[in-house]
C-alpha cells in the first residue's frame, strides 16, 4: 500500500480485523473497544494542515477518559475534543502528553476548562516553558499549558476498569518521551519513539532512542499506536526501519568524526543510503545529521 | 458565475507569474552582482570601522573561501568553515570572521603565527540571528585584504534555549585528531552563553558567558591564537586542517570570559585515532 494514500483505507483494514469497532467523524477509529485514534497527516511542520501531523486520541474506562497527544494547534484539540464528546459523555479526567514537540501538545488550550489533570514526563514540565515563546511566534500559540502531574519513572491511572501504564524515558527522542499502555487491550502508545514512514526526528540523543528502540522490542503488546504514521501489531517490525536509520547515522558519523571529516561535509553526505522510502528526508535529515555529529565528538 | 470567477482568477495568477518571470530576468544581472559581493549597511559600518577605507579584493577564491549550508539545520550551531592556500609569498596573517546581521557581528578573529605550520581549514560552529551573511576577511603579511562571504537562512540561533541534553563539566576539552593526524577537531565544554538566552526555569535572560580567546600550540610553538565572541555555538568547538601532521605536543588553552579561569589541555600524541 502506498504510504501517501488517504487513510482510511488504513483504519478501514483496522476496522476489518477487530471484533468491535466504529468510524467516526475527524478520521477517527475505534482500533479496539474503548481506544480510538486519529492518524496525523504525513507532512511537513511548514506545510498546509501542519497543527494535524502527530497521531493522536483516547481511551475510555467505566468512569473516566484519557486523551492522549492534542495536535498542533487549538483547532485540532478542538476538533479532537468533539469527537470524543459524540461518542462519550464521561468525563475527560487526564491529558497525557507523550512529549514537548508542538504537534503533540498545542491542542491542550482545547481541554483547558474540562477539569482535567495535565500528565507528562518529569521533565515535560521545563521543556514546556522552554519551548513557550518559540510555540508563540512559530505556531501561533496563545495558551500553551504544561503538565500538573509529572511521571518519574512509571505511573498507573486508573479510568475505571481499566489502567494505563505510563512510562517516562531517559533522553530519545527528546528528554521527556512518555508511553502509555492500555493494559486492558495491550495496546501501545508509543508516542515519537516510534516514526513509521516519516523519517524520525532527532531531538534528544540517538545513542538514548537507540537503547529505548532495543528496550521496546521486547515488549509484549497486541497493538502499536506511533507518533507518526501508520498502526502497527508487530513492534519489533515496525521498530526495524527506524532502528536500522539511526544505527547507520550513528556508525556513518562516528567514522566521519575518526576521519576528521567537518560537520560540513557530513551534513550532505552522512547515512545517504538509508533514505530508501522515508518521508521528508530532506526537511529532517540534515538536522539529524547535526545533532548526531554534537552528541557523538563527546564520546 | 463561481466558473468564470475562478478563470479570472487563474488567468490573473497567469499574468502575475509571467510578469514575476520578467522581473527576475531584469533583476538576474543586479542580483547575481550582490551574489557575489554581498553588501548590506551592517557591513558598510563593519568594514569602515575594522578596514576603513582600504581596499578590499573579493574574487580570488582559491587563496580563501568561506562555506556554510544555505539552509542551516540548526541556527544555533550552523558549521562555518575557511579553506586556505598555502600561498607562502601571501601568507595569511590574520582572519576576522563576520556575521553581518548577528547582535554582535565580529564572531571570531585568528591570529596566524608566522613561519608555523600552513593551516589549511578552520571550521566552527555559529549561531546565526536572522539571514545574513558570513563573511571571512584574510589580512596577508604584506598587508593585502582578501573578503569571500555567503549568505545563510537561519533565524533565532542567538536566543535559542541552551541545549536539553548538554552536559559535562565546565571546561573540559576533547581533542579529536583524524586518522592522517592533518586534522584536529578540540571541543570545549562551555554553555557559551550569549546574552539573548532566558532561562526556562526563572525566565530571567542568561548572562553572557562564553570563551573569550584560545592559543594553540603544536610541538611547542604557537600555531593560532583565537579572538571569540558571543556568536560561537555551546560547546565551541574548532577543526584546524594542516598542510601535514601538526607536530605534538598540542596544548590548547581558552579563557573564560567571566571567571577569566584558563581551561588547558595537551595531547601528546595524535596518532591515537590511527592506532584504535
């Protein structure tokens, strides 16, 4: 299937494989009871419909509902926000943020009056600020709300009959990366430590993503939410290309960096034959290549 | 009526696009004249107050040429590099290097010791405030003036949060020698602070804090000494190429520019890389 096809035939092969499920308005689909997604579209931050590029959604429990990722803008929390409300009047209880980057935290102002609890990783918190005036100017944020409830290591929330389990990351993708597993259904959100089709962002530290990749492939899970791109029930598989990307741009740079090679010449020429099919290699790549060639000359 | 509108529209697009067309054709000549001496009144007042009005050549970029990625991945840390001849009857005295539209435009200034050995690349890591250009003016013994210069799409490089991930302790240098010991990168652990950073945590503005100069030796005698400012990048970090193994011992020693505290470190050999 190409990866640029419209989505739903991806929620619509969802649909066919699970005993219960609905289609709802926003591309949003009920991947199994209770736990319903909308998939991000595939393009750049720069380009039209840029607040929809993070996969987003919620699960529902007996007395409670946990929104997970808002999208990249008010409107898209919004949006999200009003499709939960046509398929269940409980109350929202949590916002999770699986990380910083705004596609996944701008639509939070939407839930800003639901009583909910903020949740993210202990360090969400100071991201969040850091990030505020660069939300402000480039994305033209007017409310951007962090965390009130702050995940060290592991948290357990219960939405009644039903438990999350959240996990807080050393330094990956960025450092404050934050999963969720449904335990009821062993679905995985695995928030930016899992890209498919579009190449992964680095923002943290490869050689972390890396150790959080190998920690991930022996997990147990039926179901695989990424941050972007498309849905997975085979984690290590869907871990493969993103795995096999970064340990190339790791190995490519170390030796650019024994060989004296510059930053320079490496940002046009380091790991070019991973890009096979990636999706804007050209928008990430070379920052990539940046922020490998800086974590690596300190080894 | 939305049929014939929307013709109108598009045959108006049309018209714009082809008169944009001309436009570009009448201005190709001017613009591909700025391209290749790039001015702006920030240099006017740059080059009047470091070169008054000496005369400056532009055009020989064999003897010097400045690179940076027209779109830089990163506008807090945007590779600068100058390549060198080793032209002996125009040996290189000393090179400032400019960003025009940065805060403080003067990013670094190297001082080449005479008779040392032919230094054939430095690369450096900048931030980079709003589109401008980068500039590298060589002065020669004799006293000639070479500019070469690009232009670079950034923003926000000097205000950018310092790193999430940074770390380590204040001060310590890393000594990076290429296999063929002709290159040596040296990383200096240092927030590098430029004065337009806030602090996430208090959000007060940073003070600037940052390397205010280095001397580098090689086999005990001064290679280059380094003027630096608030444009280096976290972490400064520069790769000197030689025409040959730079001889060992190489000490480098870097000021601070608040605590005056001086950060040194030698490398006794540099055939370590080749030996791994």
């Amino acid at each position: 299937m190409p990866i640029t096809a419209p989505l739903w035939p991806i929620t619509g092969w969802l649909l066919l494989n699970d005993v219960a499920s609905a289609e709802l308005p926003f591309n949003l689909a009920q991947l199994t009871p209770g736990v319903f997604v909308h998939l991000g579209q595939q393009v750049s931050p720069e380009a039209a419909g840029h607040d929809d590029i993070a996969n987003t959604g919620f699960i529902v429990g007996k007395t409670c509902i946990a929104v997970i990722d808002t999208g990249g803008s008010v409107d898209v929390g919004r949006a999200l926000r009003a499709a939960i409300r046509q398929h269940s009047a409980l109350p929202i209880c949590y916002v999770i943020n699986t990380h910083v980057h705004f596609d996944h935290v701008l639509g939070n102002a939407a839930f800003a009056d639901d009583h909910v609890s903020f949740v993210g990783s202990a360090t969400l918190a100071t991201e969040m600020k850091r990030s505020e005036s660069f939300f402000f100017q480039n994305y033209g944020a007017r409310r951007v709300i962090g965390p009130d409830r702050l995940v060290e290591k592991d948290l357990t929330l219960d939405l009644g009959g039903r438990r999350l389990s959240l996990k807080a990351w050393a330094t990956a993708h960025t450092d404050c990366d934050l999963t969720v597993v449904d335990e009821k259904t062993g679905t995985l959100w695995a928030g930016d430590l899992l890209f498919r089709e579009r190449l992964p962002a680095l923002d943290g530290s490869a050689k972390g993503w890396l150790a959080a990749i190998a920690d991930l492939e022996s997990w147990h899970v039926k179901l695989t939410v990424p941050g972007h791109g498309t849905l997975s029930r085979d984690l290590p598989a869907a871990l493969a290309p993103e795995q096999h990307y970064l340990q190339a741009l790791v190995d490519s740079i170390r030796m650019d960096l024994k060989k004296g090679v510059s930053l320079q010449s490496a940002l046009g020429e380091a790991a070019n034959t991973e890009r096979g099919t990636w999706l804007l290699w050209d928008e990430v790549h070379p920052r990539n290549v940046a922020r490998v060639y800086q974590e690596l000359e300190w080894e | 009526m939305t049929e014939s509108s929307s013709v109108v529209v598009a045959s108006h697009s049309a018209a714009r696009r082809v008169l944009a067309a001309l436009l570009i054709v009448l201005t190709a000549n001017v613009a591909a004249a700025q391209d290749s001496q790039p001015s702006s009144s920030a240099w006017q007042f740059l080059k009047d107050k470091y070169y008054g009005d000496h005369t400056m050549g532009v055009v020989d970029e064999q003897f010097m040429s400045v690179e940076a990625p027209a779109n830089t991945p990163d506008a807090a840390a945007t590779p600068v590099t100058l390549h060198f001849a080793n032209d002996p009857t125009r040996a290189i005295k000393r090179v400032r290097v400019f960003i025009d539209n940065n805060p403080s435009p003067l990013a670094a200034t190297f001082e080449f010791t005479a008779g040392a050995v032919p230094i054939t690349a430095i690369d450096m890591r900048v931030r980079v405030d709003r589109f401008t250009s980068v500039r590298a003016v060589a002065e020669t013994a004799g006293g000639d003036l070479e500019m070469r210069s690009t232009w670079v799409k950034a923003a926000g490089g000097c205000s950018a949060p310092p790193a999430a991930t940074g770390s380590g302790a204040l001060g310590e240098i890393r000594f990076r020698p290429s296999m063929d010991a002709k290159s040596l990168q040296v990383s200096i652990r240092h927030p590098n602070s430029s004065g337009f950073q806030i602090d996430p945590r208090t959000n007060a503005p940073i003070p600037a804090h940052y390397i205010s100069s280095l001397t580098l030796q090689a086999g005990g005698k001064p290679v280059l000494s380094a003027d630096l400012g608030i444009s280096i990048s976290e972490n400064p970090t520069l790769r000197i190429a030689t025409d040959r193994a730079l001889p060992t011992p190489v000490m480098i020693d870097a000021v601070d520019s608040e605590t005056h505290a001086h950060y040194s470190a030698t490398m006794a050999d540099n055939r370590v890389a080749a030996a791994q």
